[in-house]
C-alpha cells in the first residue's frame, strides 16, 4: 500500500509540543528527517494517548478501534468531533491491524 507510512524513532528529527500564542489547546509537530512535518491538534493527542493508555492498563484489553464522529451534544469545553470507540471485537481490530502491517 503506497499511503501507508510508518514512522519510527529514527525518522523523527524532532517533536515540538505546546499552547502556541493566540491558541487555548495544544499543537503536537513532528518533524521527520525526511523534511515531512505532521501537526496534532490536543483532542487528536489526547485520544490517541486514551487509546494506548486503556489497552496497556486494561488486564484484557489488545486492541481498540477509535472512529471520528460529530458530536452534537458534548461537553462543554470538547472539540465537536471526537476519536470515539467503536463496538468493533478486538480481533477484528488485531486483524485488521495485521493486514495493513504485512503489506
């Protein structure tokens, strides 16, 4: 698969992380040593570090599958679209993961 990147330790040049001037919530850039440059806004972070944080806490849980969905009733002070989990079983998500990896 062409679209599928994978990025390491090595590849990255450096990570910049902060609440830049003007703005209420956090910017993650990532600079790769390939001079490609990837920003994160803080929900996309935060979920990702949800994600991660469930599976290697749960005594169970392997995988999760987060989905983008608009949400129209949310708390205040949450971005309107969120990373959210889905019903999907886990080895569905561990299969899925592995066809992408072997490609």
């Amino acid at each position: 698969m062409e679209n599928i990147f994978i990025i390491r330790n090595r590849d990255v040049k450096r990570v910049l992380m902060g609440v830049p001037k003007g703005h209420k919530h956090h910017r993650c850039v990532i600079e790769l040593k390939d001079g490609k440059i990837l920003i994160f806004h803080e929900a996309t972070i935060a979920n990702i570090v949800r994600a991660y944080i469930t599976i290697e806490t749960h005594p169970q849980k392997r995988a999760v599958e987060l989905f983008c969905k608009e949400l129209k009733d949310k708390k205040p002070g949450f971005a309107t679209y969120q990373l959210l989990e889905t019903e999907k079983s886990e080895n569905e998500i561990l299969e899925e993961l592995e066809k992408i990896l072997v490609n």
